[in-house]
C-alpha cells in the first residue's frame, strides 16, 4: 500500500486563549485533492502553516512524503498562501505536492473556472493537492435543496410503490414516477452552457428539478440571487410537504383500509372521501 502523502494526527494549535486547532486528524493520498471547508476563523490557514512548518503546533504529528529521490521535500512542495491571490495564468512547475490556501478567494466565475481546471488537470498529472475553501452561505441552501429533494423522490417512491402489486405490474405512469430522479439530468446541458439563462432559471424552479440544478448552477457561477434561492425553495418546500401527506394518505389506505396494495381507483376514492370529510 502507498503511503500518505500527507498525514496528520491529532493536531492541536493555540493562539492565547483561542484553540485555533483541535485535535484535528486527516490523510491525503498520493495524487487525491483533499479540501479544507470552513468559514473565516475555522483554522484552515493554520493547519496548512502548521502542515509547512511556518507555525509550530501545540501538539500532534504531521509527515510529509513526497519524492523519495529529491533532496528535500521543500524542492517538490508548491504553496500558494492566502494574501496573494491567484491569477489565472498562474503556473506551478511539476510539484509532488501543492498546497493553495483559498485559491479562488475575490476572483470572479470565469477566473475560478479556469483555477479549477488547473487544478484538476494537475491532480490527473499526479499531483497531490491539499486546498482550503472559505464556506459561504450559499452552502446552506445547496444542502437543503439537495436533502429537500431526497424527502420528494422518496415520497414519491413510497406513494407509488404501494399501488404496485409487484415489480412487474405498474402502469406507464408509475413507471414514469420511478424515473422522476433521471430528469435534471436531462436538464444539464442548457444549464452548463448558460447557468443564468431563462432555461437554467425555469429548471431551478420546477420542484423535481430544483434540487440538483439550483446547486449545480451555484457551483459554475456562484453569483444566484438570494431571491432566487427563496423563491424556488419556498416551491420546493411546499411541493415536498404536500407529496409526504399524500404519501401518508396511501400508506394508511393500503394498510388500515385494504390491508393490501391500493390501486389507483382506490386512492382516488378514499382522497375524495378524506376532501369531503
């Protein structure tokens, strides 16, 4: 088994009274990009000074293994620290390791496009990267959106699965249903190609759409409206509310009422039943 091209173990670092780092623990393979997630303040910054020996932590073990044949491994270490930003023709020159701290920090969309690809393209040369990535509000929404879409798909999965016999005889519609989780993928291409089109914007709206291409839109241009973000959560929500209440509705019809699978028919008798009563 390879070793680590970064390990850390139990590091631990104090500024005064501030526990910067507590007794942190993670591993980067050899050619893996590893991401440091945090807001302002979270210690990113410093576990990377600490991993180049620019702060020397409290407590804890950091190794560095790079080539085995240079004479340091300083000489095959690329960092590129947080006060001076990144240029999109920024290069580094065949580094074992590269460390960025907060590469795509103030640039706009299309700069930190071209970042990332450099990146990558580094990583499938062999490159391991460690990088840290501030965390701003927009991850709050991307993971509810992504979590809220989980509750709809498998409301929907549960209400349609218990007007199925068997595997074998579901109607053209429930099969449709079982499908729903398929369609943003349909939705990609307009969105890659204009992530703030009227077409990318329709999609983040629909509710069995919205909670792939809202993030995935946020991922390219990292620039949405907080507006948009209320709007098509607010249909989201709604929409999920509704089908989790009517999937409890034929749970309880197919197990209290018929102690069996509930047909169509069935469902709509005992829904009308429920609206009048």
């Amino acid at each position: 088994m390879n070793e680590s091209a970064i390990s850390v173990e139990n590091l631990t670092k104090t500024f005064g009274f501030v526990r910067a780092v507590d007794n942190v623990t993670f591993s980067v393979e050899r050619g893996e990009i590893l991401g440091l997630l945090g807001h302002n303040g979270a210690g990113k910054s410093t576990i990377i000074r600490c991993i180049l020996g620019i702060k020397k932590p409290d407590s804890g073990a950091i190794a560095i293994r790079v080539d085995a044949k240079a004479k340091s491994n300083n000489s095959k270490i690329g960092y590129l620290p947080e006060e001076r930003g990144l240029y999109k023709d920024a290069r580094v020159h065949e580094p074992e390791l590269l460390i960025l701290d907060e590469p795509i920090s103030g640039l706009d969309p299309v700069s930190q496009e071209g970042i990332i690809r450099e990146v990558r393209a580094l990583a499938d040369a062999g490159t391991t990267i460690l990088l840290s990535y501030l965390v701003t509000w927009q991850i709050i929404p991307i993971v509810l959106f992504v979590f809220s879409g989980y509750l709809l798909y498998f409301s929907c999965f549960a209400a349609v699965g218990a007007t199925i016999e068997d595997a074998h005889s579901g109607t053209n519609f429930q099969t449709i249903i079982f499908m729903l989780p398929m369609l943003p993928l349909f939705c990609f291409g307009p969105v890659l190609v204009n992530p703030n089109g009227s077409v990318a914007l329709l999609f983040s709206y629909i509710p069995f759409t919205s909670p792939l291409i809202l993030p995935l839109r946020t991922a390219l241009t990292n620039s949405i409206p907080l507006p948009q973000y209320l709007v098509s959560g607010a249909i989201l929500a709604a929409t999920c509310f509704l089908i989790m209440v009517v999937s409890g509705k034929i749970f309880r019809a197919s197990i209290l009422l018929y102690g069996r699978n509930v047909s169509f028919g069935d469902l709509v008798k005992g829904l009308g039943e429920g609206i009048r009563g």
